[in-house]
C-alpha cells in the first residue's frame, strides 16, 4: 500500500502519482499529514498500514511519525527538497528515502541562477524603465552606467551539491574565478576550474555569492550579519536553496545602507514574503516567489520519477534518485526484520 499525504498545491501530481500506480496494481490511499508549521504533530492512521509514504514540502515527516510506521519501507519526495522529513531518524530505522533530485530540476534552478547572477551585474529591468520613462537615461560614462561585466570576477558558491556543481558547470566558460565551500565537496571529487575555500574566504573574495544549501542546523542563519560584513560593497547575493539560511533582517539593513550591492531572493523564511517586509521596498533586491527554476520540463518529469521511486522500492531496490544511500545497510536490515526478501539475498 503507498500512501499519498494531500497537498493543494500539488493536487494534479499527486492525482498523476495516484493513477499511474492504481494501473500498475498497488494500493493507494490518500490521507492528511500533519502541516510543516504544526507544533503537535501526529501519526496518520494510513502510514500505519503503509509499505511506502510520498510526503511533500508542505507535510511534516516526524521521527514518532516513522516509527509509527511499522511497515514502511521508504519515503518519496516529488521535489528534490526533503527539509519537512527527520532524516536522521529516517538514516537510523533504516528507511529509504527518494526524492526528485532529476537533472530537469537542478539544472533548471542552475540556469535560473545564472540568469539571477547577469542579472545583478547588468539590471535589464533599469534599462527597460529608462525606455518606458521611468528612469533617465544615465550618461555615457563609467560612473553613471550601471552594468557590469561577469567576465573576469569572482563567483563563490556555498553549497556544492547538485545545484552548485551544475551552476559552475555553466559558468566554466565565462572567465570567471569559481571558489566553493562545502565540507562535502571532496566526498564527490572537485572539478578543476573550482577552488575550495573556507566560508569567511569566500565571502569576503567574491563579487557574487550563491547560496545553495541544503537546510541543516549548520546552515541555518549561515549568512548573517557578521557574514555579510564580510562582503565587497559592490558584492551582490543569491539565493536560491532555503530562506531560513538568511538573516532577512540583518540582509535588509545591509541593503538600505548599501554596503553591499544588491541581492536575488527565490526563497524567503516565510512563503509567500510578507506584504510589509522591508525587503519588498529596496530597490537593490530582485524577488521571486520559490519558482524561478520551475520550467515546463520539470513538470512533465516530476510524476513519473516520482512513481518510479516508489515501483523501485516497492520492488526492494534503491531509488533511482536516493537521497540517503548511506543508509542502504541499514535499510536491507530493515526489508530483513520485515520478512521482505531483498536482492541478492541480503547485503552485497
């Protein structure tokens, strides 16, 4: 049986998911989870009686929850964010988890921020309001023109997985100087155009920083204030993993004062941004509201992927995009105690 926590903004995939598996055979129940913002969650009587649970952004997947869960085999994600589920537990029970980490999604959000970056450095829309008079057209001269080049600066990226890789994938070509900063850069090899840097080096080195964390305890609040002083003036910051990785506040006041350039937002702390946050009044900093990776291609891959995940653990094997192979002993442990025969007959 898999179980399907409801979710209005994804009501169409879940439907897609739903379908797709009900014509291949399984069992689907669709069901409430407890909200991401919820302080007393509870356990859903479907996940139960569940073999495998697609959880989404919006529903908490608490550790009570998972071992509640006596028969769950593995999560699935449909986004390649898994922030609302305790993986840790997940890791230590034993219970696989994928999620939509398909190239359609993180490459999407690489070349979104690669358009965020030139756009930082050369404010199309300052030009489109100079043809629409709204803006005076600015002298020809260095002092009054406000494009820059990217060719020849320095991009730091905090956060080298998935998205920050296929980000320097495509700035390798633009004369760029690529520094990053992830303590588990090395665990996946460095390619040779990127120079690995400690955090405080990298802030204070770069022209554009992007952030592209996953959210953890570490990398909450990473930018500060203190982070923040350690910008160039004329340094400008993306973001595009979580908003709770930016101090909103102390980012605001470093705008209005400019001491630094300006900054791209995709994510906020909450979504959608408050109507009187300060953010929304700064003309230094460019908005999107969580979608500016989301393309037409994404879309037409997330339910699919979705369900193959699902058919994949189902069939005891690891998920085509697993978010936690490091738990795949544990996990055939797990198939074991359930009574499950897995490949090979246990662990290669």
């Amino acid at each position: 049986m898999v179980f399907l926590a409801n979710d209005e903004v994804l009501s169409e995939i879940l439907h897609e998911v739903g379908q797709r598996l009900t014509e291949s055979g399984f069992q689907i129940v669709y069901g409430d989870a407890p909200p991401r913002e919820c302080d007393a969650p509870w356990v859903p009587p479907e996940l139960e009686r569940a073999d495998v649970a697609m959880f989404t952004m919006r529903s908490q997947c608490t550790e009570a929850m998972l071992r509640g869960a006596t028969r769950l085999r593995g999560i699935v994600y449909p986004t390649i964010g898994t922030d609302s589920l305790d993986l840790e537990a997940a890791d230590a029970l034993g219970i696989i988890v994928g999620h939509g980490a398909m190239p359609e999604n993180f490459i999407g959000i690489a070349e979104a921020t690669v358009m965020l970056i030139l756009m930082q450095l050369y404010d199309p829309l300052a030009s489109s309001n100079v043809l629409h008079g709204r803006r005076m057209r600015p002298r020809p001269d260095a002092n009054s023109v406000w494009a820059r080049l990217l060719c020849g600066r320095t991009v730091g990226i905090v956060g080298f997985g998935r998205i920050g890789r296929a980000v320097a994938d495509r700035l390798a070509h633009w004369h760029v100087r690529l520094l990053a900063c992830d303590p588990h850069a090395l665990d996946l090899g460095r390619p040779s155009d990127v120079t690995l840097v400690d955090f405080d080096t990298l802030m204070g080195a770069s022209d554009v920083v992007v952030i592209s964390v996953a959210l953890t305890p570490q990398t909450r609040d990473i930018v500060d204030a203190r982070a923040l002083s350690l910008m160039k003036p004329e340094s400008h910051l993306i973001n595009i993993s979580r908003g709770e990785a930016v101090d909103e506040q102390a980012l605001a006041v470093a705008l209005r004062e400019h001491r630094i350039g300006g900054a791209a937002l995709d994510v906020t702390r909450v979504e959608p941004l408050p109507l009187d946050s300060e953010l929304r009044t700064l003309d230094n900093c460019f908005l999107t509201p969580h979608m500016i990776g989301q393309t037409k291609d994404v879309f037409r891959v997330i339910a699919p992927t979705a369900v193959e995940n699902i058919v994949r653990i189902l069939g005891n094997e690891i998920p085509r995009y697993c978010k936690n192979p490091q738990a795949r002993v544990k996990w055939i442990e797990r198939l074991q105690m359930l009574g499950i025969s897995t490949p090979n007959g246990g662990i290669e």
